[in-house]
C-alpha cells in the first residue's frame, strides 16, 4: 500500500472523536453550554459530556465559570488559537463538497441602515455573474461573538457592519466612508433661529439632549469619544433607538439632536421633517467594513464576487 502522510496522524487521533472539537469551539465562541448546545441543534448535556471528555484528554480544566460566563483556561486558547485556521478552512472545503452549487445562495448579514446601500450593489454584480443566484439578507446590529458565530458556522457568506472585525481566520476591509451630518427637527425652538442666522456654536450643541442609534462597537465608541472630545462634555442622550433610520421619527417629534451619515440624510430628508445643522464643528467620519472567511476564497465564484464588490467602491 502506497504510503501517505495522513498515516501517522490517523494513529495520532486514533479513539478521539473529532466531532468534540466543534463542540469546544462552539463553548469557546460562546462562553456558555446553553448557548452552544443552542447553536449546534444538540442538548446542553451532550456539550456538558463533550467537555468532560476533553478535560480528561488534555488534562486541563478548559473552562472556568466566572459568573454566568465560562472563561477559557491558557490552554484552551492555546487551542483555539492553533485549532481555529484549520478547523475554518477544514469548514469551508467540506461545504463545497456538501454542496457544490453553494454559488447559487448567497447571504449576507448587516445593519439596516447599510443594506440600503450594499443590497443594490450586490444585486447588480448577482445578476451579472449568476442570474439564478438566491440572495438572502439577514440583519443585526452585530457584537463581536454574533459575527464570530455567524462567520464560524456559515449562516453568512459576508457580514457587512460599522466596525472591524480581527481574527485570523477573517478577512476585514475597510469598504468605504462617509461623512457624519448633525441634524434637529425643523421646528427646534432653539436651534431652529440660529440655524437661520448662520452656523450654531458648540456651546449651544454642548447644552443639548441628543439621540443615539445603539451599536456598542469599538467604531461606535470610537467615534462617540471623538464628538464629545470636540464638545468637551459627556453628551446628554435621551433617547436610544436601535437603528440609524430609527433616529428621524425620533428627532422629528422631540427636542433631540442626533449625529448621523450623511448619506442617510439624504435618503430620508423628505421624509421626515428634519434638517442638517451647520455648525463649526467637524465630525469624524463612518466607517463600513466587509468581513468574511479567508477560506471562502476557494470558491471561485465568491472570490469574484469580493473582487467585484471592491473594484466597485473606491479604496476607502
């Protein structure tokens, strides 16, 4: 029999059950066996049994619960860190055999707000690369550990979201940048006189309560941190809606002001009964980033559909 190099590794893993390592990434993305037996369609006593087999394998305790959380020990970083490239790429080659016309679905997940911008996009190169392709658009103002599940089990081909997101399985690009606008309702009893005279000072922006679309992403702090260094005070928030589009009916019926994209005043600047405010102020800009699986890339009809998208949006 013809040697292969896989001989000596199939009597490495010989008596252990591969299928213990989704269950330990599942617990490692999620901190919890609830969630992962959720996510992997399994009772929380079989991840509960998973584990126990694999402490007794590598002699470690793996998890320890720290409140409601379980907190991985240093070693099962250490494998999760060595385990998670190949683990994706072994993922992504086994869905293509699963299922070798994966080209014709295609999902994508993003906020609301960015799909109005992105789905037409993807539309347009679908059509031009794949007429039959299916396209599915799943929405979420995602954390760090949703687009980590998302991406890890493939319920998303590309997430699209405000903020960056490291790993080194993934491939995150900055895809393009607008400008942030300052807007009121057009009826505001202060800041509508002096919008009419001209541009409005910081101080009267500084005394006023604001609404914030809530996304607790590093890009969000990031550029919250910047508008109210440049107001020298902790912004006054009123109102927290769940979404940019929800940010209009909110400022239209209340005192509130609210920093926003500039595209998305555009687009519902007709709609609701607000307006930019001119002020000195210069805001930092929103960023929209691109993520997926490195291995993705194999498929070839979704490596052209990435370089499609980028030769589509200037380099940010």
């Amino acid at each position: 029999m013809k040697k292969n190099h896989l001989t000596e590794r199939f009597h490495t893993v010989r008596g252990f059950d591969l299928n213990l390592l989704t269950m330990f990434e599942a617990v490692f993305i999620h901190g919890s066996v609830t969630k992962a037996a959720d996510i992997l369609g399994i009772t929380p006593s079989a991840v509960s049994q998973a584990l126990g087999r694999l402490r007794d394998h590598f002699y470690d305790p793996l998890f320890v619960r720290q409140g409601k959380i379980l907190i991985p020990t240093t070693t099962a970083i250490s494998i999760h860190d060595k385990m998670a490239a190949p683990y994706d790429n072994l993922l992504s080659h086994f869905q293509e055999i699963e299922k070798p016309l994966a080209n014709r679905n295609l999902v994508i997940n993003s906020p609301q707000y960015i799909s109005i911008s992105i789905l037409p996009v993807l539309i347009k190169i679908t059509e031009a690369m794949s007429p039959g392709c299916k396209l599915t658009q799943t929405i979420g103002e995602n954390s760090h550990e949703m687009i980590e599940e998302l991406l890890t089990y493939r319920k998303a081909d590309i997430v699209f979201d405000f903020s960056p997101h490291h790993h080194i399985s993934r491939n995150s690009q900055l895809l393009y940048e607008e400008d942030l606008v300052l807007i009121c309702a057009k009826t505001h009893p202060r800041i509508h006189e002096q919008v009419a005279g001209g541009t409005v000072s910081i101080d009267a922006i500084s005394n006023e309560h604001f609404t914030l679309a809530s996304n607790e992403t590093q890009e969000r702090i990031i550029i919250t941190e910047k508008i109210e260094k440049i107001l020298g005070i902790t912004r006054k928030i009123r109102y927290v809606v769940g979404s940019v589009t929800a940010v209009f009916p909110v400022v239209e019926a209340s005192e509130t002001l609210a920093v926003i994209p500039h595209a998305a005043y555009e687009q519902y600047k007709n709609t609701y009964n607000v307006r930019i405010i001119n002020t000195d102020m210069v805001l930092p800009k929103a960023s929209f980033y691109m993520i997926y699986n490195k291995s993705s890339l194999i498929n070839k009809f979704f490596a052209s559909l990435i370089s499609n998208i980028e030769n589509i949006y200037p380099k940010a």
